[in-house]
C-alpha cells in the first residue's frame, strides 16, 4: 500500500464576532472537508465529502458496507492520494462493474446507503448477529464516558462525528469525520485492513441511529451499538430483526435499551 | 398533483430504562424513518432515507438541487404513493436521463452530493449572488431563538434536523427531516412549487454547514445562511467565492460572521 502523507483535519480562521459589546475578530478551530473519489478497479465509483484522514480506512470501508469487497483478501492494491482526494482500490478478481448493477446499486444506496436492503427478500437472506457477549450498564456508562473524553477534534471544531469498536472495558479503535457515516465506515475500514475481530465487540458511534448505520453493524457481527444520541423506528425494527442491542440517549447515570436487552447484564450495585 | 395522506413523522415506543435505581420501562416519543424511491421520467433515480412528510417538497427539492429540473415549469406531473414510498415526477420535456451522465452524476453526488460542481471550471460559470439585502445582529438572534422554538418534533424525539426561509424579520417556512439535506430540500421543493420567493431571503438550518448545503442555498440565490452549528472550511471557501453570508455558531447573544460581513448593519443598541 503506498500513503501520501495527508493534510491535517483542522485549520484555523479568523471569523467576525458580533455580542453586544460590539464586533471583534477572533480565531478559530474549524474542520477541514475535502472530497474523495474512490476508483474501484479503474472505474469512478462514488466522490464522499470526509474529513482528510484515513482515507484507505474509509475507502475500505466504504467498500465493504456497500458489499463490494467482503473482506482483505479482495483487495489487491490501494493506493492513497490525498492531494488530488482519490483512493484507488484493485480487488484480486479485477471484476468490471455491471453497469445496470452498478448503477442501480450506488443510486439506491447513495444518500441512503443500504436502501437495497430494505426489501423483504434480502432482509429474510441476512443472517441474524448471534454473539452471546453481554455488558453491564456500568461499562456501558464508562465507555461512554471515556468516548467522549476522546474526540479532540470534536472539543476544537464542533464539527465532526466520531466512532469506536470497543470490548466491554475499553476503546480500541477510535476515528471521526465530518460525515456520521464515514465515522463508522473508517472503523469498520482499520478493522479489515488490521484484521482486527468484531464479533465479540460493541461499537460507539456520536451520531444518530438511522438504518444505514445499522445495516453496517449487522454487516460486520457486531453484537452490540451504543450511542449517547437516539434511533429511528426504523433503525430499531431492523436491529430487533437482526439480534443487535440497541442503546441509545446514553447519559451520565442513564441509558435507554431499545432491542435484544438479554444482553445486559447485571452489574455491582453501587 | 394527486397525494396520499401520509403516515406521521413519529411513533411511541417502550423501552427499558436502566439508572441507579434500576431498570423500569418508559415510553418515548421516536421520530419515523422511510425509504423514499423517487422516478424521473419513469426511471428510477434514487432511493433517500426521510421523515414520512411533504414527500412532493423533497422529491422536487432534490431534483432541483442536483440540477435535473430548473422550475416548476418543468415539472409535468407529480405522484406521491406515500405508502409505498415513491415519488414519480415527469417533466415536460420528458428527457430520457443519458445512462451515462445521469451514472457519472449520481454516483459523484450520492453521499457528498454537488460534487460535481467542484470542478473548478464548474465554480467559474456559477454567478455571484448578488443581492444587496442586509440584516442587523439583533434580527438574527430572534430569527434563531424563532427557528429553536418552532422544532415540535425535534423537541418530543431528539432525532431531526429542520430548515426555515425567512425574511429579516420573521420564518416564512419551516420543515423538518431526520436528514440534514432533507430539511433544505423540503424548503427549496416547497419554494418551487408554490412559487415562493428566495433571492432576498435567509436560510435557517439547525445543522452543521458541509459544502452540498451551501451550493444548495447558492443554487436558489439566496443571499444569507444561519445556522447553530460550525461550518467546514470547503463551504466557507464556497460562500466567500459565491457571495454568500456564512453565519454560524449563534448562541443567545453572539454570532460569528465567516463571510462577506458587509449584509451584517449595525442595529439599534440597546
């Protein structure tokens, strides 16, 4: 894999304030958008709106919710250049994308990725997460806590999402975008490209639940999402339908569970 | 335009709570989400995940965003089978989407939609907004604190985003959607359709500026965005090149002015 040093994920401005004390300039920490064309086997694939960094965790990643790679043995090349913001993927079997699949593939899936899904036959065809793991409410709060605690660039800009995978005790892969999206396909990107396991483990993400957020979790085992912010019913129905547990609107001595509670288990009482 | 009643933007259901007293079931207020397949001259042209509402503003918002119809002149016909998700818009001239074009277009404007337009020959042969509208500070922070307390479903589930146009002076329209781009595209398919005005006009989102929101707002010529949230640094380049105030973070007594600070006049102090 060849990586083009990237450019950093802030920059700094100088904006006009105006309070009742009158106008002043000052300083400040904004995130950094760029866009990104990812090529699949020399074909123009799909342009994304991300932040400047990881571009192949988010190029994988983004392959791999989209079912276009299924795991890193399909990959052959990537090579990243972040100056010009095109990722280039070779898959081993060098397939040439159907157009008509292509095309109705990437125009149901774009602004809602994973549209494909929907209909009763694929869902029936998904195979339900089967992962025994349970986790305790206090993990689930500590997690939470130390996720938030995390995001650097999120306390500088207020502008990006931030994602992680987790074991019940503790992060182990952290990243975050402008794009709640790309937030979780950059984890789910590091995870194939470092054969890092999931199926054990529970992802953190910053942002709403919506379907296509848990389609993606369904697409790699994940047992368990947790998120400080609250699902659609839509989101819901499906992470019933797909034995993932659900917990949302996670607060400092709070959580919601909204599917598959058997989960939870009780922890010490304090 | 023949409609169907829709379904409501929300739905009750029960959940388990778990706090330091332990675990009890409540009933909380989720906002809905649908798959949404709109078809252009009987193609199919994508599939947008959205709130159950104003299905008609959203299918025609998008096709004027992403350049496929330019005003309501165009449009022929709309059908919305709010039950089965899909909007049908036929338009006058009842092209037949070139597959390459509509392939490259789509795909390029999916997740980071107006992509296409960053092309910097693209940005040349847009024009400038011109208008000499100005808006003091203090009609900015009441049309905010206006807009915060119009969002109902916002505050019963937590889970959408919303878009107003306003004059200076007081919200013309008002909508909302689980999508950031829904929202706006519910306000400009409203514009469209009932010939409402934009070019002297204020645009209100609750959420975080990215640079298809702006080219959006760029597309209808309309002079000054607002919103809560923090702008990257793409759609502040994009609003500076294209003549649009830019103001962002508003809090109950400050504002920052990224761009083109001259629409801001100084109110009466108080």
């Amino acid at each position: 894999m060849e990586l083009e040093v990237l450019e950093k994920e802030v920059s700094k401005i100088t904006v006009s304030r105006i309070t009742d004390e009158g106008k002043s300039s000052v300083e400040q920490t904004i995130a950094r958008e760029m866009p990104l064309t990812i090529m699949l086997n020399n074909q123009e694939l799909v342009t994304l709106l991300c932040s400047p960094s990881d571009l192949n965790y988010l190029a994988i990643g983004f392959l791999f919710s989209e079912g276009l790679i299924r795991n890193k043995a399909d990959i052959k090349k990537t090579i990243v250049d972040g100056k010009r913001g095109i990722v280039r993927v070779d898959t081993e079997n060098n397939f040439e994308l159907d157009a008509d699949i292509l095309f109705k593939r990437i125009i149901t899936s774009g602004c809602g990725r994973g549209a494909s899904f929907y209909s009763t036959v694929d869902l029936q065809n998904r195979t339900k997460v089967k992962s025994q793991i349970k986790i305790t409410p206090q993990d689930i709060l500590a997690l939470s806590h130390e996720f938030q605690n995390r995001s650097q660039i999120y306390k500088e800009t207020r502008c990006v999402h931030s994602a992680a995978l987790c074991d019940t005790k503790s992060i182990l892969i952290f990243n975050e975008d402008i794009g709640r999206h790309n937030a979780v396909d950059k984890i789910l990107g590091e995870c194939i490209l470092n054969d890092i396991w999931t199926e054990e483990r529970v992802l953190i993400t910053s942002g709403r639940i919506t379907s296509e957020i848990l389609l993606k979790i369904a697409h790699r085992n994940i047992p368990i999402l947790i998120s400080r912010s609250v699902p659609t019913d839509l989101s819901i129905k499906l992470a019933n339908d797909l034995g993932i547990t659900l917990i949302g609107f996670v607060r400092a001595r709070r959580i919601n569970v909204y599917t598959q509670d058997w989960r939870i288990e009780d922890g010490d009482k304090q």
